[in-house]
C-alpha cells in the first residue's frame, strides 16, 4: 500500500504562509480561556488552509486567530489587574 506524500511547496508558496500565532493563541488560552478556546481553532484551521495553499482561507483564519488571542490577552490581563487593585 503506498504512502500518501505531501504536496511539495514552492519557496514562492512558502513566503504566503499565513501567520497562525501559536504563542500568542497559548498566552491566550491562560488568560482568558472563553476566547482562547476558539482562537485554537481558528489557529489549526489557519495551518490546515496553508498546508492546502488555500491562502485565501488561511489569511481569513489567521485575522480571527489574532483579534481572539488580542481581545482575550487584554480580558485577561484587566481581570488581573481588576482584581490586584481590589486587594
């Protein structure tokens, strides 16, 4: 039974990769966890699209990656900060 191989991508291909902001997403996860969540999905679902040079859904998955992982890095740091006050 042969293997399935990858399709190889050219230099070209490879310079339209989409960002999918794994560290970020990560940060993301810890502090806020309700938008975290989904901008692990949409983090995957970016490295998926440039694996298949579908570049257009790549960049489109890769803009909703970055505002969750923003909005739920600065959530998550005013619920720190809220609550450092507090006390």
């Amino acid at each position: 039974m042969p293997e399935e191989q990858e399709p190889k991508q050219t230099e070209e291909e490879l310079a339209f990769y989409a960002p999918s902001y794994v560290c970020m997403t990560v940060l993301a996860v810890i502090l806020f966890p309700p938008l975290g969540l989904p901008a692990i999905f949409f983090s995957y679902k970016t490295t998926q699209a440039n694996k298949n040079s579908e570049w257009e859904e790549a960049y489109v998955n890769s803009g909703r990656t970055g505002w969750l992982d923003v909005f739920a890095i600065l959530i998550g740091l005013g619920i720190i900060y809220y609550y450092a006050l507090m006390v």
